[in-house]
C-alpha cells in the first residue's frame, strides 16, 4: 500500500514525513503539529527518550500561529472522524487531540513537550 498523503487537520498543508528512532512520523512545518499513531507514542512520550527530545527540538522549528483550540480537527486519516479532545492520561493532563476512529493522536506545537514532562 502506498503511503498515505496526510494533511494537517489545522493548517491543511501536507504533513511532512519525518523518520525518527525508526518510526516514519507526520510532521507540520507550517503549525509546528504532530501525527502519532497510537503504537508510536511510547516511543517518544519518556522523558529520557532521545528521540523524544530530538522530534521535540524539530517541531520546534516551527513557531506556531495562533492555535484555535475550539475548533474541532479531524484525522488525518479519517476525514469523517471529528477528533476529542482530552487529557492524554490522569497522570498527564495534558490536553490532546485523540481519533475516535483509530485512536491516533494529535498534539499541537507544544503538546508533546508537555506530556515528556
Ligand atoms: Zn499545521
Ligand atoms: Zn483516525
């Protein structure tokens, strides 16, 4: 199966493919966003992950503009599906972007930082 052409569920540009500690993650270099499938989160969420702190310094690039959290995104896989927001975990109350669908997760410029904490 060819690679799905992902889009930014804010800015609506074609995410970029970034390759990190093996795992192929979606990147948005205009709003500074990040795809995580649901199996690829643990690999990056610690706070001793290398490759954490490596997707964190390269979303980093990116300076967000203003982030709308009323607006409901949709995923990037499921256009259909309307995602929630919610605490990523009761230890972590970060606020994330989760797909109903196919519980990926959207986090929004600084989000994943939030949650390494
Ligand atoms: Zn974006
Ligand atoms: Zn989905």
């Amino acid at each position: 199966m060819a690679p799905q052409q992902l889009r930014c569920p804010r800015s609506s540009i074609l995410l970029a493919r970034l390759r990190i500690g093996g795992i192929d993650t979606d990147v948005c270099e205009d709003c500074g966003g990040l795809w995580l499938d649901r199996t690829e989160i643990a690999r990056f969420q610690n706070s001793n992950s290398v490759f954490g702190d490596a997707l964190v310094a390269h979303l980093n690039q990116f300076p967000p503009s203003l982030i709308d959290h009323s607006i409901r995104l949709t995923c990037p896989h499921h256009p259909d599906a309307v995602m929630l927001r919610r605490k990523f975990s009761v230890a972590v109350p970060v606020e994330i972007d989760e797909c109903p669908e196919c519980g990926g997760i959207w986090f929004d410029t600084d989000e994943l930082a939030q949650i390494r904490r």
